[in-house]
C-alpha cells in the first residue's frame, strides 16, 4: 500500500491546541515547543521517534507504513477514544509520551484528533472546539491583496493541499478569489477540479475554532483578519467526502499529494520531477525553465516533497520530513544556486547552505516598474543551496501549463 507523499502536521498549531492558549513565538522557539508537547526537539521532529506532529506515520528501517490517526478513531465513542490515546494505542505515537502528559493535554490531543469526526454526526463538536464563522473572509486588503504569505497550515497534516495553494497564490493572485463566489449571505460556493472538469462546493464560514483562544484549529491566514484559507480547506474537506453536511470530516485530508492538489486547484495537469536519479543543476535547471528569466519568479505553481524520514531532517537544519514545501523560483550568490521556497508553517526555514543575502529581488524587464522585494528567512520564505535540495527533496511537481 503506498503512503501519501506528505502529511506532517504544523508543530506550531498543535503545540497552541495542546497548550489551549496562543503562543508569541520567540525567534528561537525550540523550548517553546519542547515545552508543549513536553518532548526533546531531537524527538519531536523526527518521524522515527514517535511524534505527534508524524502520528501515523510508522518509519523503520526497511518500511514506511501510515495509518492516519484521526481515522483510527473515527468509530469510537469518546470514552474508548480517550483510552486508546492513554494506552497509546495511535499508529507511529509515543505511548510512553501520551502516558507523560497531563491529563488536559490528554484530553486536548484526543479532541484534536477527534475533532475532524464531531461534523458528520452533529453540529456542535466536543468541547473545547465550535463551529465558527470567524470574521471577514479576505480581510481589510480586500480580494487582491492576497499574497504567498496569507494560507498557513494548522493542526492537521495537509501540508500538501496548503503549499499547493500558496503556489498557486504565488502565480497568480486572483486564481483564488475568482474561483470563489458567494452563493448567498450565508454561503459560498467554491471550484474545484476533477481532472479538467469543475466541481462546484458550497459551504457556510463556519469552521472549527479553539474556544479558549478564539483561533483557528486547521488552515489560517498570515493575516490575522482574514480566513479564506480555511474555508477553502473547509470546501476541500468536503468534497472528499463527497457529503452535503456543512460541518465536514476532515480526516479525508490527512495526507497527500501536492502535485494533486495543484490540479484539484487549477484544473491543469500536473507532472513530477523525480531528484533522484538527476544531478543538483538538473533539479534546478527544472525550475529555472519553468520561470521568469528576468525575475527568476515562477510562471506555474510549483511543490516540492520531502523523504518520509532521514538522518538530516529535523531542528538541526531546519528541512522536515514527509512534508511539502511551495517553490517560488531560483536566485543565484556567487558561484551557487539556490532555490527559494516556502514553508506552509509560516516560519521555519533551513538553517544551514542558504544565501548570505536577507532580501530576493525580483529584477523587472522595465525600469520604471518598481521591483519586488522578498525578504528571506521570515515568514517561512527561504533560500536553500541547490545540492542539498537534491539531497534533501524527493521531487517537485507543477502544472504542465500555465494557469
């Protein structure tokens, strides 16, 4: 049986759901997050060693298997539930780490691995999670304004479908806001993509949200006054589970394909770009075709995958595994290439073989036009060297034409 090609869960929204509060991030946050979960970053961020940002995800040495926690209890009533947490009895979770926490960690872990069912059987989840239209759906920017910046990933391992949609925003900005149409005063309608085919998903804005911060619990925006990213993830959750009800089960999403998720947005094919049998400038060379030769931009939304574990992966380099990164374009410092990518965590970039310049610029073709300036290593928007993208990336995906 094969494995989705990512689906490791944000650490930085699940330590927030685990902690029941919002967390100001300091710029090292590694004790802030070994405090959460109440685990070593060596363990934490490695799928080998029980983790709950990798819960499902079994790595030994000569097999990867998953088996997606939130569908293991999907059937169980709450009591059985919370056993199965205590007991450790999830698939790639640290028994001896779920035994460890306090008993409302317990209990936050099980409702966030639960709260993905509460849909589908009532409107109204288990505590301490409600259904919520959470404010103004683009925000005070308006539909234009959104940037590559706006969709980050929550507490579910949907890395895939949120980096595809930053890649998509990345190219083109009003692919999102068109493809979003409000039905009435109470809903909108959404296309997706079967193939080439639309599909059309209707929702409320209502989404899950934490009741003791009033935040989001799956897919949020950079931008804390808008939430359109979740709602398009909301939609996404419906329609895999091909259901009308409102309030979706979003365990269908746990896990994919990003290069899917391209075409479920686009409506474009999509096509990979396996690293492991090419040479580093090859990969490169594959991204450079596909972008601006002038501003070294992108002209089709393209991803980029992780392995499902290795020795590199982790804090001390800053790339994780089994997870899906957009790709914004190429820059060169010196005699090196590097590629620019971003993280859908929204923070957490490569700390080692990055460029030594802090800014990306866009160079435009007329001089009157005023350049495009990113800034690197903020926001989860990095450089990284173009042989340890080799090294470190399975493959990359993009539409076979623009979009």
């Amino acid at each position: 049986m094969s494995i989705p090609s990512s689906g490791v869960i944000n650490p930085f929204a699940m330590a927030e759901a685990l902690e029941g509060k919002k967390i100001r991030w300091a710029d090292n946050p590694q004790p802030q997050l070994e405090k959460a979960f109440g685990m070593p970053i060596s363990q934490l961020l490695k799928p080998t060693k029980g983790s709950p940002i990798y819960a499902g995800l079994n790595v030994s040495k000569t097999n990867v298997k998953f088996n997606s926690p939130f569908k293991d209890l999907k059937s169980l009533d709450e009591d059985s539930a919370f056993q199965k947490i205590k007991q450790g009895k999830i698939h790639g979770l640290s028994s001896k780490w779920v035994s460890s926490l306090p008993d409302k960690k317990q209990k936050r872990l099980l409702h966030l691995f639960r709260a993905t069912q509460f849909a589908e059987s009532s409107p109204t989840p288990p505590p301490p999670f409600v259904w919520k239209d959470p404010g103004s759906f683009y925000g005070s920017g308006g539909s234009s304004d959104k940037e590559v910046t706006d969709p980050v990933q929550g507490a579910i391992g949907d890395c895939y479908f949120i980096s595809a949609m930053c890649s998509v925003v990345w190219v083109k900005k009003s692919k999102i806001y068109r493809q979003t149409v409000s039905s009435n005063p109470d809903k909108n309608k959404v296309k997706f993509y079967a193939g080439s085919n639309p599909v059309y998903i209707t929702c409320t804005e209502k989404v899950p949200v934490a009741i003791a911060t009033d935040s989001l619990v799956y897919a949020r925006s950079y931008d804390n006054d808008e939430f359109y990213p979740s709602f398009y993830e909301k939609a996404y959750a419906k329609w895999k589970n091909n259901t009308s009800s409102d309030y979706p089960d979003y365990s269908v999403i746990h896990g994919g394909s990003p290069g899917g998720a391209l075409t479920e947005l686009t409506g474009v094919s999509n096509k990979a770009y396996n690293t492991n049998t090419a040479t580093p400038h090859n990969v490169t060379t594959q991204i450079m075709v596909r972008c601006d030769p002038m501003t070294k931009k992108t002209l089709v939304p393209i991803t980029a995958t992780t392995f499902p574990s290795g020795s590199d992966y982790g804090g001390t380099n800053g790339i994780y595994a089994w997870h899906a990164y957009s790709v914004l374009g190429w820059m060169k410092e010196d005699s090196n290439f590097y590629i620019i990518l971003r993280n859908p965590w929204g923070k957490a970039g490569a700390k080692k073989y990055r460029p030594s310049a802090t800014k990306w610029t866009l160079t435009t073709p007329d001089p009157n036009d005023t350049e495009t300036v990113i800034e690197l290593n903020k926001n989860g928007i990095f450089g990284l060297r173009e042989d340890k993208f080799n090294e470190w990336f399975s493959c990359i995906e993009y539409t076979t034409k623009a979009i």
